[in-house]
C-alpha cells in the first residue's frame, strides 16, 4: 500500500452503500484526470474516498464548480455541452449494458467473459466522473443565494429557482404508479392480497417492476416485488389518485410560472436566467447521474452471477466485494475476507491514479484519521435549508437503512441521513422529511417538491440529536426543527 499526502483532510459528502465492486469502479474513474476531460470536458482531478457508505470528497470538487462555471462565463452554452455530453455518455452506456443483460453466458468463454466485464468497466468508470459534477451545485447554489440575500424567504425562493423543467425517472415512476391507482379507484377494485388482484393489474404491477424495479441501492438489491408495489398502491388509493396526478402537474406548472415571476421581481439579465438555467437542470442531472449509474450496474448482475459462479461458486452479494482486478484476474478471494469487507473498507484516491484500500480495522481507523475530517457536533439546535415549506408536528422515526423503512406510518416525521429512490414507501406516509446530507439537488428535495411535504435537508446532525419517537415540529420556512413535549 503506497503512503499519499491530500493537501487537507477531505470532508464527508454523502452516506450512499454500494458494494465494494461498484465502489472500485467509482472511485477508479475518479482518480483518472482523463476521464474529467472526456467526460466533463475540463482538465480535472478531485480526491475521492469511501468509507463503507461514507463518501468523502477533495476541496477540489469545489474547485471544479468554479472551473466549469468560469467556463461557461468564457463560452456561453459550454455548460449545456457538458451536459449534453454525459447524457450521451449515459445513453451509450444504457444500449450496452442492455445487450449484455440480454446475453444467454452459458457458452460463453472464460476469456470472452471477462473481456465483456472490461470493456464494461471502462466505460463506466469514464461515466462515473459524472459523480464529480455536482460540484457545479456549490457555486451555482452560492450564488443564487447572493443574489436573494435581501429577501425574505431565501428558502422557499431558492427552492422556486431551482425547481426542474424536466421529469427525472422518480417523477415518472411515482405517476405511473399513481396513473394504476386510479385505474384501481375507477374499477372499485378491492386491496385485500396481490394474489386477488384482477390479471389485468397484475400485468400493470409486473411492466412497472419491469420499467422501474432497479430503482434499488446501488443496483445491489433484489428487483422490487409485486407486492413492493402492492403496498405502496395501497397507501395511494387512501387518496384520489387522480386528482393527485393533476395537482402534481398544477404544481409543476405553478413552480415554471412562480420562476418566471421572480426572475422578472429579481430584474433578472442575461446572466442571471442563464445561471437559473443551470440550477434547474442540475437538479435533473444530479438524479440522471445516479439513476443510469443504478440501472447499468443492474443490468450486469446476470454477467456478475455468471463470473462469480465460474471463479468460486460466489453469490452475487459475494462478487460485489470484489475488487476490479480481482474479477479481471480471476483471483478467488476468501470467504472470510468478503464477510470482513462487507462489514468495513477504506478505499480512497487521493492523488491521480492511485488508490489505497485496506479491509483491516485497525489500518482503516489509522487512515481515516490521517485522511478525513473528523466530524463535530457543535450544537444540538437542529437547523437545516428549507427544500419544500410547510409546518408540521409529528412523531420521529430513524431511517438509517432499508430495514427501517416499515416502522413508518401516516404522520411521522421521517429523519435519515438523506433518502434515495427505496425510500418512497415510507415518504409517501410520512408528514415532514429531515436530512442531514443534501443540496437543491438531492433526492429528498426533490420528492417533497412533488409531494409537496415540509422538507429540511442539510441539517448534518438530525440523525445524531434525535431518537425513534421523539416529538418534533417541523418548521421549513425556518429550517429549524424542535422538540416538543
């Protein structure tokens, strides 16, 4: 293991799990500054790292914001380029991935095997460089914030500004499946068990799990199931799922016309409605990026399964703690090495294509304290930025992972470190979302917008203050959260 310098301790980003496969390809696409120039068409380098599910990142990423900022200041419409180039990225990446999830590798060679899963690996690692583009998000969102910092309500302004003209994959799915409920509603068909659904939404529940089950952490979970979606329908049709579609468009629609009329209070010139441009379309690109990361990984399991099979009888669980070489390599590794990596690994790039990994605790404790910055709690005053207004008073229930997501129920205050796409069950019976991760462009922002739920993200401590049960009220226009007795 190579000893690096980082020029300072690289700060926590985001709690995400991935296995340590997809983790790996990550990062290695990080690490390789000509990745940056294919991908988002700078010179670039930002230092990477993962802890398990703790993602840090280089003062570089900002450094890179600023980057791309400037140049679109130099060349107007470079960053639409940009843009345009990762969804094109992403769109071949799709087709590709889609052609091996079709591939029947019973006949297929061992060679011939892993020569798919390097040429697969290469494209993706180039693709996850889109990653680093949210670092746009911390000049954009910086700057927005200057121009509205004499009015009353930033929040809820910034919120208006940044709101996406375009439908991201949570959006449409979330419709679609509101578009059965009313189908349901308008047959009058009774919710008792999946398997005494009518045929005909039984094929409805399997073309959304077929268009939408993915949507899972990391592409390392099982597809949805039939009755996934079953208990989600359930919750909707306690609402008339219809005039719920037409009032997630009206709102659409009023947040486009509330744009426009605070553009024209702001006075707002060429460039400042060319930044709002770039602040509403990263709120789709930040949920594309991760979305098409999922979705292509999904689509390689059957070539996964294949090779873990072939290398030692490894499950796919199993082979998703592999590092890249070691598929590449054929180099079967210990059972008890994969148990020990599934419960904690250090894998960070600090310097350009170099990595340092380690599964030992002791190593792994020693250079988180050489590489990270250690996180304080300062206060317990919970406060946060408002993603979506509101007031709302309710019972807390801790999220921290998948398996929590049953103890919420209609009302309840859901808090987590941030959300992704497993969440919405839970988010669909909560009242109020609070995070300790997040921007204008994460997931929990986003949903309360279609929701329309109190959202207060960023508040970094919320997990660490409160506990399941703890009575709170939600303030968003404040972004503050109470206790209450």
């Amino acid at each position: 293991m190579q000893e690096h310098r980082v020029r300072t301790p690289m700060r926590k980003v985001v709690t995400r799990k991935y296995g340590l496969l997809a983790s790996d390809l990550f990062i290695q696409g990080l690490s390789n500054p000509e990745n940056y120039k294919k991908l988002l068409l700078v010179d670039a380098f930002v230092s990477t790292g993962v802890i398990l599910d703790r993602w840090y990142f280089g003062q570089q990423i900002r450094e890179l914001g600023e980057k791309l900022l400037l140049q679109e200041e130099q060349d107007t419409g470079f960053i639409d380029r940009v843009f345009a180039n990762v969804y094109a990225c992403g769109a071949e990446l799709l087709r590709n991935t889609v052609q091996i999830k079709k591939k029947n590798f019973s006949r297929v060679s061992n060679r011939v095997l892993i020569q798919i899963f390097e040429d697969f690996c290469e494209q993706y690692k180039i693709f996850a460089v889109a990653l680093a583009g949210w670092g746009l998000q911390l000049p954009v969102e910086a700057r927005l914030r200057a121009v509205l910092k004499d009015r009353p309500n930033i929040e809820n302004e910034l919120s208006i500004l940044s709101t996406p003209t375009k439908k991201n994959i949570v959006t449409v799915e979330q419709e679609e499946l509101l578009r059965i409920g009313a189908g349901i509603q308008r047959s009058k068909i009774s919710l008792s068990t999946v398997g005494g659904l009518p045929q005909n939404v039984k094929r409805e529940i399997t073309t959304h799990i077929e268009k939408f089950g993915w949507m899972t952490r990391g592409g390392l979970d099982e597809t949805w199931t039939p009755n996934d979606v079953f208990e989600r329908l359930k919750e909707l049709v306690r609402e008339d799922c219809m005039k719920k579609l037409m009032d997630v468009e009206r709102q659409r629609n009023k947040a486009q016309d509330e744009s426009k009329k605070l553009l024209r209070a702001l006075h707002a010139d060429t460039k400042l409605k060319k930044l709002v441009s770039i602040a509403k379309e990263l709120v789709y690109y930040r949920t594309y990026r991760t979305d098409y990361l999922n979705l292509t990984l999904f689509h390689v399991r059957p070539l996964l399964m294949e090779i873990g099979r072939r290398i030692g009888k490894y499950s796919f669980q199993q082979i998703s703690y592999f590092r890249e070489q070691e598929i590449v390599r054929w180099k079967p590794v210990q059972r008890t090495e994969i148990a020990r990596r599934m419960q904690n690994f250090f894998l960070f790039a600090v310097n350009p294509h170099a990595c340092i990994f380690t599964a030992d605790p002791k190593k792994t404790k020693a250079l988180e304290l050489e590489y990270v910055e250690q996180e304080k709690i300062e206060s317990n005053k919970i406060k946060g930025n408002a993603a979506f207004l509101g007031k709302v008073q309710g019972r807390v229930v801790m999220v921290l992972s998948k398996k929590d997501l049953p103890k919420v129920t209609r009302g309840d205050i859901l808090v987590s470190t941030m959300t992704t796409p497993d969440y919405i069950v839970a988010m669909e019976k909560a009242a109020a979302f609070v995070t300790d991760e997040g921007g204008i462009t994460c997931h929990a922002a986003i949903v309360a917008r279609e929701m329309k739920k109190p959202c207060i993200i960023g508040t970094k401590i919320a997990t660490k203050v409160l506990k399941d049960g703890d009575r709170v009220e939600v303030d968003a226009a404040h972004g503050l959260v109470k206790k209450i007795s």
